[in-house]
C-alpha cells in the first residue's frame, strides 16, 4: 500500500474515535496527556505536603506510610513518568521532526526537579527513621523533596503554558480537539499548584525552628521545653520570619495573579485559581486540623499546645471568614485589564500582593489569632507591599527597579516631612526629590513609569 494510505490507516482513525484506546507510548499524540499527568501530579504534591504539615504541627503520632505521605509520593510518581515519559517522546520527536523541541522544555525541567526528590525520598525515611518525625521544614531530606517540588511544578506550568500559547497562535497540537481543548484547564490547575507551591516555598525559607534544629543550635527536647530562646514566638528572629514570609506570600500572589492575566484575557480565571487555593487549605488544613482537634485529641507540638475540642470548633468557624479573602481578589479581577499602563500596574501589585497573601489559609489563621494591633498591623503591611511589587519586577525581570522606586519614594517622604516643618517653603519641594548635587527639582513620577 502507499504511504499515504498507511498514514491513515483504520488503526490510527479507531485510536482517535475512541480515546480509550491506548495511543503508543511514542505517539506524538502523548504530548498533551504528560504535561496533564504531571501538573495534576504537581497539585497532589502540594496537597499531601499541606496535609502532612498539618499532621505534624498536631503532633500526630505516625509512621512513614500515611495517608498524607501517600498522596505527596503518589504526585511525585506521577510527576516521574511525565518527566521520563517526556524525554522519551523527545527523544523520538526529535529523530522526525515532528514535534519543535520548545515544546519539551518544561519536562526538561520538571526531569530535573523529580531526580532530586528520588534522591531525597530514602534519605526522608532514614532521617525519620533514625530521628523521629520531627515537624520541620528545612532539614535535608525536606528540603530537596520541597526544592525539587516547586521545580517539578514550574516544570509542568512552563510546559502546558507553551501548549496554551501554540493553541491561541492557531499552531496544529497533536491529539484530538476535545484533548486539545483541555489545554487551558490544564494550565490553570498548573498556575494553582505553583502558587501554593510558591507559599510553601515561604514556609521553608523562613523556617528558623528547622533550621536551629538542623545545624544543632537546639535539639527537640529543647523545643518541647520552649527553651531555645532565640526562636520562641516572641523573639526578634520569629518576627523577622514572619515578616519575609508575608513578604513571599504577596510575592508569589502577584506573580500568578499577572501570569494569569496575560495568559487569559477573560476575567474571572485569578479568582477560580485562588478559589482552588483555597479549597486546599480550607480541606487539607483548617479542615483537618478542625476535625482532628475536636474529635481525636491529638498531643499536639510546641507550635499548637492548647489541645481542645473548643479550639477544632473555632477553627471550623474560621473557615467561612477565611473564604471571603477570595472578595478582594474578585474585585481586582474583575476590575483589572493586562492593557494597563505599567505605572498602574506597579500600583495595582501594592494592592494585589497583600490581598493575595491572606489567601494563604495557615498564613491568615495564625493572623486571626494574633494579638497584632494596628501598629503591628501597619508593619505587617510595609512587607506584603514590598512583595507585591517584588513579583510584578520579577515577573517582568525589572528587580533593580523596586529598589530605586522605594529609595526615591523614602527621599520623597522625607522631603514632605520637612517641607510642613519650613515655613514659607516652596509647594513643589514636596514633589521632588534632590538630584545627585542636592538640587531640588528633579520629579520622582517618570520613575515609577515605563512608558
């Protein structure tokens, strides 16, 4: 027979009339399903890395083989034979020419980010085998498990964004149209993973406890204890991590929150990923933490010592107001355009990043319970700005400029303050900043604008 005819050939037309029919596992056709496999394997993992914090900071006595382990190693798996399954299909795309090797580039990444958590994955049950299971985030094995998760995850968005992109380019994408038409979706669950991916990212940069624990500054019998001092709640270090994390977690909001937007036109998608955010954290942890604390009576750690059913129920009580953090991000959804100038843009990420922030569950609970006043409130805020416009710079590789843009915002305030203490002095000397010599006159507006 002619090629022509073996190009279209019955086996080929059933394979695609019905897709429950194995495609070949070298069929370009799999290019689509392994970046669906791995994003869906990038949530899984955050979930269960949710839920088995939660576990721990309760203190409930376990072994390696948890329901909340199985459902990290279950999307760590997951995420492994996308990668592999990846680089085999390039591998055989690039010998035909069928498929363009940009598409390959996010489980190039993820690749990478999965042989750290294989590598990680024995080293995690020796650890806590031989030491316990100790609630800490930044130890060895955690930390290249968190590392190569957040990796894996980028991985897997980089990958399905690309596929977005080809689709709205009118690019032919290899499978089916209603496989195709998953692409969006798929992207979408991917910028959720990452975002949540991006919060727990704070968590373990900013966990001192794990890392005085790590380095042998203070051993856990010191910690049930409360005396290793420099880490206590009330220390100087616990406030300075509290703050960087705010900082992270605005960060990483405004990063997805404009990712977002200039991906889909349409509003509404921000809020329907901050709203799987927040089925997250409202199941894996307040949920969790709820029913545990109101009907198992777990023993509880050196963060959570007030074990009592009352404190599950005010936790569950929570979780509603905890859910209206997603009207802010409704509003500046449906009220924001990509097509903004960048000046407006810089100033929307101010708003966008601490709002974007209270949609982490852990991080607006332990807000709640907080004995912040307004002044604190006030600091708490200064961070979450900064972070906001620290994701817009990064996002658009512009980091150099925030910190000119706040260096001339502090002269600014400082000129307006010691313009009202001068009389007689100059109007416009409260709208300028000095120049280099120490002249006034120089307007600090064009900075803050890219035209």
């Amino acid at each position: 027979m002619a090629s022509g005819q073996q190009a279209d050939s019955p086996v080929r037309d059933i394979r695609f009339a019905f897709p429950s029919v194995p495609v070949k596992l070298l069929a370009p056709e799999r290019l689509i399903p392994i970046y669906a496999l791995g994003v869906v394997g990038a949530f899984l993992q955050i979930t269960g890395a949710q839920w088995d914090v939660s576990a721990h900071i309760l203190g409930i006595v376990e072994t390696f083989f948890t329901p909340a382990h199985t459902v990290l190693y279950t999307g760590i798996g997951m995420v492994a034979i996308a990668s592999l399954s990846g680089l085999v299909l390039r591998t055989n795309m690039a010998a035909l020419g069928k498929i363009s090797p940009s598409f390959f580039r996010g489980v190039s990444i993820a690749a990478f980010g999965t042989a750290l958590q294989v590598i990680a994955a024995p080293i995690d049950f020796w650890w806590h085998s031989t030491y316990g299971f100790d609630p800490f985030l930044f130890t060895p094995a955690h930390s290249l498990l968190i590392v190569g998760m957040i990796i894996g995850g980028v991985g897997m968005l980089i990958g399905s964004m690309r596929l977005l992109r080809a689709r709205r380019a009118g690019e032919e994408l290899p499978g089916p149209p209603r496989l195709v038409n998953l692409v969006p979706a798929i992207v979408i669950l991917g910028l959720a993973a990452v975002w949540a991916q991006l919060n727990f990212l704070g968590y373990w940069a900013t966990d001192i406890t794990g890392m005085a624990y790590t380095f042998g500054y203070c051993s856990i019998p010191q910690f049930r204890a409360f005396q290793c001092s420099p880490v206590n709640g009330d220390s100087l270090a616990s406030l300075v991590s509290f703050l960087v994390a705010s900082g992270i977690f605005a960060a990483a909001g405004t990063i997805i929150f404009w990712t977002s937007k200039s991906l889909f036109r349409r509003r509404g998608v921000i809020t329907g990923i901050a709203l799987i955010i927040a089925a997250v954290y409202s199941a894996a942890v307040l949920g969790f933490s709820a029913f545990e604390l109101s009907f198992s009576n777990p023993q509880g750690s050196w963060y959570i010592t007030n074990i009592s059913p009352d404190q599950g129920a005010r936790i569950a009580l929570f979780i509603p107001i905890y859910l209206l953090s997603l009207i802010p991000v409704l509003v500046l959804d449906l009220s924001t355009r990509i097509s903004l100038r960048r000046s407006r843009m810089v100033l929307l990420s101010t708003l966008i990043g601490p709002f974007s922030a209270l949609v982490d569950g852990r991080f607006s609970l332990g807000l709640s319970e907080s004995s912040l006043d307004m002044t604190g409130f006030a600091i708490l805020l200064f961070p979450m700005i900064v972070g906001g416009l620290a994701g817009w710079a990064i996002l658009n590789g512009t980091t150099h400029k925030i910190f000119r843009a706040l260096a001339l915002l502090m002269r600014y305030l400082q000129i307006a303050e010691t313009s009202r203490n001068v009389s007689g002095s100059d109007s416009q000397s409260s709208h300028s900043v000095p120049d280099q010599q120490g002249n006034a006159g120089t307007s600090w507006r064009p900075y803050l604008r890219e035209d």
